[in-house]
C-alpha cells in the first residue's frame, strides 16, 4: 500500500494532512505537497524542462502522462505492490516527482531521504529500487556501507548525465544492476533503459514507445507519457532495432571540422581514463569552436588551473588515445565551469567566457 515517509512523517491515503508542515525542509514540502495533491485527484502539473529539445521553459504535465510513464517502467520491470522505493532526488525536478509517482501508481511504499552526494548513508532497509545520478553514484560506491546497500538493491536507475567509464567499471566489479536511462521532462522521465555491462549501452525503449529517427539521424519519439505526440530530439542515435539504440551525442554539440564529423561525447569517454589519471576528480568536456581554415575545431576545456608538466603530459596521452583527426587542437584552463541547476556542465556558457 502506499505510504509516503520522511523520518517521523508520513502520508498515504488515509492519513490526515499534515499539522506542522511548515517544519518540513524544501525538498519535503515539495513532495508531501505533490502527493496531496495527486492522491485529491488533481489533474495536471506544471514542470520545468531542462531543455533537452529546446529552450528550457514550464511545461503542463497531464494525470495521464505521469500515468502512463509510471505504468510502462513498471511493466518493464516487473513491479508490484511489495516494493520498497527510495526518493533521493529532488521532487521539484521530473526525475524525483516520477518515483512518488511510480509509488503512487504502483501503490507501494517509499521513504524520502533529502537529496545529497551519498544519500545512502545511515540507511538499513532494503529498496528493491531507486534513481540517483552519476555524482550520488561515485559517492555511494566510495563508501563501503552504502556500496553494500546499494549491491542488494535489485534495480538502480541512472540518469541526468551520462556516465564516467570508471564508475561503469566499477559497477561491474561489485556487481550491482544498474540502468542507465534516456528521457527528458518532455517525455515525462525515461522513456528507454540500458543495462549497465561490459558491452556498449543499447537503450530498450519502454513498453508502448515508439522512436526513428529524422534526417540528421536524430531520435524521435512517440509515446502515451509524451500525450502521443511525436517529440524530436537533438540526440543523434543510431537504431539497433525498431524499438532499441545506441546513443552517439547531441547533434548541437557535433563539431564539423574541415568536413569530418566529431562526436564530443563518445570521445570524452574513450580519454575519461587519461584525464582521471592526471587530473583525478576535475571536470572537463570537449567542444567545437570557429576555425578559419576548419570552419570548426575541437578543443578540450579542464575545470581549474593547468600545470605545465601535466599539460604535457595530457597532450602526449591524447595523441596516443584519439586519432589524427580527433585530437582537440587547443586545451583550455578555466578555474570555474558554469553548470545548469540539474548539475549538467553548461559547456555553451563555459565556452564563451574563455
């Protein structure tokens, strides 16, 4: 049955508001306040995207959407109403609001943690699911307590950005199951998952999901969670199938140099080892910038200061990893990147302050 906690807390259906809300830290009210409002049978929501196929703006979210969303994660994995869930995303955001609702929906329990780096610390139950994001997981498996909760946890969603290859190894080394997920508030959450192993990620879309793909070979999606109209994306995929793909990086990020297309995402996962071996723990992304002989060339932006022995050092190990016309022509020091409110590196911003 569902039951909405948060330490001394609760809310279900027949549960009495609560007294003393104005008690509740921010992310609490939040989600005590959407499950009100949902289980009085409130009929639309109002989100903010993240911009993943636009400029970012409010959204209307319809009962039949969230629904809809809810219903094919759990036909995809079997859930019922024994499930334990953990909400350790913030509720103001689609990917927190969405396991109150799959809770709601699935009527089943789940317990609210407040979101933070590990929010498995101090915890002892067992969830059979949960959602974090690549940060929460690095975190979650640096300590040794909260990597046990986590190993027993059958079925751990990640979202938000794609993930490090060290924390992708690491989650094959203990073992844990884990997804990784491709959505956008657009299509209300995820909308295909991919299992985390030692092969690439294929994405399997969602029971009643149907993708293609235009022109430029960007996804294209249509699904009941979506209100059935079709949604086109700026991800450019390649299919695998009629209902799976592969993922090959935002078309808005493609640097076209002297004619060859380069892919910034897929080749910072092939240099991710180098730079967390020279620049262990620092952010970084690869960009296109104007060229007047190129049109565009590639360049890498580093998050603090640049030493010249490791700048060295970097170089030589590029030329080594990528091939003669992938390695970045230029590398960029930058004491402080600009990051979006869901954490992501906004690399347009970062990029024109240099």
């Amino acid at each position: 049955m569902f039951q909405l906690r948060y330490q001394s807390y609760s809310l279900s259906k027949s549960l009495p508001l609560l007294e003393d809300w104005d008690l509740l830290p921010d992310f609490a009210q939040e989600a005590f306040a959407f499950c009100r409002d949902w289980l009085a049978g409130r009929e639309t929501f109002t989100q903010q995207t993240s911009g993943s196929t636009g400029t970012p703006k409010l959204q209307i979210l319809t009962r039949a959407q969230l629904e809809a969303s809810a219903l094919a994660t759990g036909a995809f994995f079997g859930s019922d109403t024994s499930w334990q869930l953990l909400c350790c995303l913030n509720p103001g955001y689609i990917a927190g609001k969405m396991m109150l609702v799959r809770a709601m929906v699935w009527d089943c329990p789940i317990t609210l943690v407040e979101p933070s780096a590990n929010p498995l610390l101090g915890l002892e139950e067992k969830y059979d699911l949960l959602a974090l994001v690549p940060l929460q997981v690095q975190a979650c498996l640096a300590d040794e307590k909260s990597r046990k909760l986590l190993q027993a946890i059958p079925q751990v969603l990640i979202g938000g950005a794609a993930l490090p290859p060290k924390i992708h190894q690491e989650l094959l080394q203990f073992g844990i199951q884990a997804w990784q997920s491709f959505g956008m508030t657009e299509t209300v959450s995820h909308i295909a998952l991919a299992p985390i192993g030692a092969g690439e990620l294929v994405y399997q879309a969602l029971p009643g999901v149907d993708i293609g793909t235009n022109k430029q070979d960007c996804l294209w999606i249509q699904s009941p969670m979506s209100g059935s109209a079709k949604i086109q994306t700026k991800d450019r995929v390649e299919l695998r199938s009629k209902n799976s793909f592969a993922w090959l990086g935002r078309a808005d990020f493609v640097v076209n140099s002297g004619g060859i297309k380069l892919f910034p995402e897929q080749l910072e996962q092939r240099i991710a080892p180098l730079l967390d071996e020279i620049y262990a723990g620092r952010a970084y992304f690869l960009f296109g910038e104007k060229d007047p002989r190129l049109g565009e060339r590639l360049v890498l932006y580093v998050e603090g200061t640049g030493e010249e022995k490791k700048r060295l050092a970097l170089e030589a190990g590029l030329e080594q990893i990528l091939g003669k016309y992938e390695v970045p022509k230029k590398i960029y020091f930058k004491a402080a990147f600009a990051y979006t409110p869901t954490g992501k590196i906004n690399r347009h911003i970062t990029a024109a302050s240099s």
